[in-house]
C-alpha cells in the first residue's frame, strides 16, 4: 500500500506538522490574550461600578468593530471579524455580569452546601416538611380539628391567616390578633410548628410574638420595608414569589431580608399568572431546581394557591418533590364548603389525609402517621 492511503493524519508530513504546530502556537497565544483581554474587563467594571457607569455602552462596541473592520488585511472577510468579535465582546460583558451576581448574600457559590432554615427544632432543607392549614383562622373549634389532624398525621407546621390581603376590600380580612391568638394556642396543644402572614410593617411585631415562621405573601413580596421588617425580628421567613416576579425579583427580595441580617429564609413558589383559565395560577415547576441553582435556600411548593382547585393538588404535590422541592404548603379545612376564603381550593380533613397518603413514598419517616412510626420504633 501507498503512503498516502495509510496515513490519513498527516502525521508523517514534516511540513504539515510544523504548520500544525505553528497554529496550535498561535491558539496558546489567543487564549492568553484573551483572558488578558478578560482580566482588564473586569478592573473596567470595577471603575465603572464606582462611577455608576453603565456596563454595555453600544456607541462604544460600535467604535472598536468599525476599528478592527477598517484595520482588517484578511484573508477573513469584514463580516467573519465582526462576527468574532462580537462572541468576544458579548463573553467578556457575561463574565462581568457574573461577577455582579455572585455578590448576593443568598447568592449559592461553587461548593456551597444547601441552607437549613430551623424552625426551633424543626429543619427545613433536608428531609421534605409538610405546612398545612386553613387559609385564614376562623374560629377555636376549626383550628383544634385541623391540628389534631396534622400532629396525628406527622405534619411539623399548622399556618392560617389572621391578616388575610383580599383582592377585594368586602371580603374576609381575617381576625387579627384575636386569631393569631387561636393560632398560637392550637399549635401549643399539638405541638405544631406556627406560620402565618404578616401584611403591614405596622403588625410585625405582634405577629412575631405569636408564631414561630412569618410569611410574606405573594402580594407582599415586593413591598420592601416590609422585608426590612420581617429581618429584624429573628423568626425565620417563609417568603412567597408574586405571581408576576422573575427568579431574579424574587432572589433579590429574599436578599433584602438577609442583608437585614436574617438569612432563615424559605421560597415558596406558589404559581405565576399566565393565559390558563384552567388553574387560579400556573405552578411554575421549573423555578424550583432553577432557584436551587441561583441560591442556597430551602424552596417548598404551595399546590393549593397554584392551583385554586382541589383535584390536582396531589399531582403538583408529587411533581413539586421529585422537582427538589424540600416540602408543600396545603390548605385544609374542616368544612371547605363553609370557609370563609378559598373555598373552593381547600381540602377537607379525608381528602388531605388521602393527599399525604399520595405522598407518602416521597416522604421521609418523621412525617408518617404516629402509628406507624410507633409501631416501627417499637
Ligand atoms: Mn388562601
């Protein structure tokens, strides 16, 4: 056989090899010149930065493609260089915004580990927790009936709303601290972890005196002073995304409670709004392994306000665990049909007993039923 059809390669072309050479040179040479290039970006963003300049000035991109075009020789064509350097310029503005989000507290950094938020001695962040309740605190005997349920089945947290934000000002606006009080008392017998919404900087501190989690809700999420509020009481939060926020809003807003020097925060995603009539809002399943990304923090699902209705709720529920949510918000009622808000979306005692029965093979041993783990520890 001939040379020429054994060695394919080239391998054995002295010339062939020295070019070769000569280009795998001149790549070493354009990857250091690039980071060089990279290197000085990033002292341009420091300067910038202190001057509140901004990052990307198109005038300015413009000007340096026009220069390389006008000083371009070939044997590349104007419009190949122009396409390089705008992979080049695009790169160094990414690795520029990069560094600007590594610069959050709640920001997760390469090798961080996951966030457990404790709830006195409840922890949230491994093992899935269930948080369960009626939507808003009615009366003593519905709060007794829903939490001895939830400590007979195993559920760590009861939440009801005392401060109930209304879409409509006619509607139930909750009993207050008189339910807060109910709250409180039906979580002491049961031992049961509390959570309810907090609306106004006014009543922080009250509500912080009776519960153990305060939520800010949907609504809530971009009213900043009330963030402010929340971080300077030292109870863990429960910190819902709006229906209409981007991961981005909703990283940042958790970030305002920590930089108010309380990092015991829980997301909870709870729907976004989008053209489906279907569903009260659409469970954003995607924002749960992408927040997990962006930050350390614990991320649980509420599947009753996602959905505003009852018979999906344990498919959500399920798909939000397998997704890496680490537990799901309920709504339960003794007798939905009388509830005095969402009554359409919460389930009776049966139905949520059947929900976790549904969930059971994702949860871990501390939430089944009583029972059962006394029969297993036994
Ligand atoms: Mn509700």
């Amino acid at each position: 056989m001939s040379k020429s059809t054994t060695d394919l390669s080239g391998a054995s072309d002295p010339s062939l090899v020295e070019l070769r050479n000569q280009i795998s040179a001149i790549n070493h040479e354009i990857l250091v010149q690039l980071n060089r290039r990279a290197e000085i970006g990033l002292k341009v963003r420091e300067i910038k930065e202190r001057n509140a300049i901004e990052m990307f000035i198109p005038s300015r991109e413009q000007e340096m493609l026009d220069g390389l075009v006008e000083a371009n020789a070939g044997p590349f064509p104007d419009q190949v260089i122009r396409q390089l350097f705008r992979e080049i310029f695009s790169a160094s503005l990414g690795l520029m915004q990069a560094r600007e989000k590594e610069t959050l507290m709640v920001s997760r950094r390469p090798g961080d580990p996951d966030a457990l938020v404790q709830v006195g001695e409840v922890s949230v962040g491994r093992e899935p927790v269930i948080m369960a309740g009626p939507c808003a605190v009615e009366d003593e005997d519905q709060m007794d009936r829903v939490a001895q349920v939830l400590a007979d089945q195993g559920v760590a947290f009861l939440r009801g709303g005392a401060f109930k934000p209304r879409t409509s000002p006619y509607s139930f606006q909750g009993l207050g601290e008189v339910g807060l009080r109910m709250l409180k008392d039906a979580g002491a017998r049961y031992g049961l972890k509390t959570i309810t919404e907090v609306v106004d900087t006014r009543s922080v501190e009250l509500v912080a005196r009776y519960v153990d989690m305060l939520q800010v809700g949907a609504r809530n999420m971009m009213n900043y002073e009330l963030l402010k509020a929340v971080a300077t009481t030292g109870k863990p939060v429960l910190l819902k995304r709006s229906f209409a926020a981007t991961l981005d809003e909703w990283l940042r807003a958790a970030e305002y409670v920590a930089l108010g020097g309380n990092s015991q925060i829980v997301l909870c995603e709870r729907g976004i709004r989008t053209f489906a009539k279907e569903t009260r809002n659409t469970l954003d399943i995607s924002a749960i392994p992408l927040m997990k990304d962006l930050c350390r923090l614990p991320i649980v699902v509420d599947v009753s306000h996602a959905a505003g209705r009852r018979d999906i709720l344990a498919a959500l529920a399920r798909a939000s665990l397998a997704a890496g949510a680490h537990g799901v918000m309920v709504e339960v009622h003794p007798s939905p049909h009388l509830a005095r808000s969402d009554a359409q979306q919460q389930l009776d005692l049966d139905q949520f007993a059947a929900l976790l029965d549904a969930l059971r093979p994702d949860l871990m041993p501390h939430a089944r039923p009583r029972a059962a783990r006394q029969l297993a520890d036994s």
